[in-house]
C-alpha cells in the first residue's frame, strides 16, 4: 500500500539526522569544544550550540510524528489509503524534512515555527481524514 511509504521517507529522515547528530558530538568531543565526559549523563558543560539544534531536532522527529506513524499503522491495517491521505501523507513529510533542514542550516524561527505550525495543520487534517474514512467503513475516492 502506498500509505506506507511516507512513514519510510519519514524515518529515514530521523535516521539521517541520527547520524549528523552522532558525527557533531564526536567532532565537538575530539575537538576539544566538549567534554566527552559530558555524554555519559548530560550534565555539566553542554553541546555547541550547532550540536544542540541538531539534538532538539531529533527530539521534535520523535514528538508529534509518533501520531503520523500511529495514523499510518493503522490506515494501513484498515486498508485505507488514496490521494486524499496519500497527499496528505506525502505533505507531512515534506513539510518535517523542511523543518530539518531550517533547523539545521539558518534556525530562523519565524520560518522554523512556520514550516512546524504548517506541518501540524497538515497532520491534523491527515488524522481527521483518516478519522472520517474509519467512521464510513469504506476506502477513500481513488484508493
């Protein structure tokens, strides 16, 4: 089912960002910018801060998109898909790898809460769809 491969994408994202995240704290804690002691417990100094925008981000792709792959785990047992959550889906998506890529370039804030507020809009109208297409029992238009 094509309702899957959003969450993929998604994922491989996070995955992506696991990996910067892993490669800066090395580089601070080999390059001296860190106390590699700091990472057994966090406390004390903290991460640069590049290090940390990377770290909160990784934080934000285990917030609010666990309701994205609830929504998917269980349009896909339901055998819901279509264009409607399809696009939607694929919307989320786009909407969190811009997101990152903010976050992790400039970090402007306006743009940042734009891209974050746009894409919780967007997942609010993909559980609400999903919601509807449960409540008639039936497959969306063009599944």
């Amino acid at each position: 089912m094509s309702i899957v491969w959003p969450a993929f994408a998604l994922a491989a994202l996070s995955f992506a960002v696991v990996i910067r995240l892993a490669r800066q704290r090395f580089a601070a804690a080999y390059g001296g910018r860190v106390d590699p002691r700091y990472y057994k417990v966090f406390r004390g100094e903290s991460d640069p801060e590049e290090v940390a925008a990377t770290a909160r981000n990784l934080s934000n792709l285990y917030e609010m998109p666990t309701l994205f792959y609830a929504g998917v785990a269980i349009a896909f047992a339901a055998g819901l898909s279509g264009t409607l959550l399809d696009s939607l889906a694929w919307a989320y998506v786009a909407l969190r790898v811009l997101h990152t890529a903010i976050h992790l370039t400039s970090n402007k804030l306006r743009w940042r809460f734009r891209a974050f507020a746009a894409s919780m809009f967007v997942l609010i109208a993909f559980l609400a769809a999903l919601g509807w297409q449960l409540a008639q029992g039936t497959p969306a238009a063009g599944a």
